[in-house]
C-alpha cells in the first residue's frame, strides 16, 4: 500500500461543525471515509495556521485517495491537499531509473 498525506483546511461551516461535534469524532468521520475508499487510517492531528488537520494513510492506489479526496471536498466542509509520500527505498529506486532531462534554456 502507498503512503499519502492530507493537509486539511475547514471552511467557516466546516469550523463551526468542528466545534460542535469536537475532534474526537472527526477523527473517526475521516477513518470511516478513508475505510470506506479501501484504505486506512494511519494517523490524524489537529494543526494551527493554514492547516486545520494533518492526515496520513495507507492506499491501495491513488483512486481510492482521490475518490476519498473528491467526495470530502465536495461536502464543502472542508479544502484538502494531498502528497504521495515515498520511503527512502521507493527513492533509492527512482535514482536508478537514469532519467534524461534538458533545462531550459540548455
């Protein structure tokens, strides 16, 4: 399974249903919605500034992360960002695939 982070950030009606229902059961909103996409919960703080809530799980694939990612967006509730995370042997790989690339300008 792949690694992937979630930044989220709530809108005002995201923020007030925050308050309302507390973190608790956030956490267990977004490890039901992430359970049911096929992946797992690895995972979940509250942040200050630009970031409300940093999240990490564990996909089968990057549809299930984006049929997650899309169905929360859409609630309205919340903005989200997500970033493929790789593991220092995924990287020692990609250093082996011998690339070719000119810059700009080259």
């Amino acid at each position: 399974m792949a690694k992937y982070l979630i930044m989220a950030s709530y809108t005002a009606e995201g923020a007030k249903g925050l308050m309302k229902d507390g973190g608790t059961k956030r956490r267990q909103a977004a490890d039901q919605a992430i359970k049911s996409a096929g992946g797992k919960l690895e995972a979940f703080y509250f942040a200050f500034g630009e970031t409300d809530a940093i999240v990490i799980l564990d996909a089968p694939d990057h549809a299930t992360v984006a049929s997650a990612s899309m169905t929360i967006n859409a609630s309205g509730a919340v903005r989200t960002k997500t970033v493929v995370l790789l593991t220092p042997e995924e990287i020692d790989q990609a250093t082996k695939k011998g690339t070719t690339y000119s810059p700009p300008g080259r």
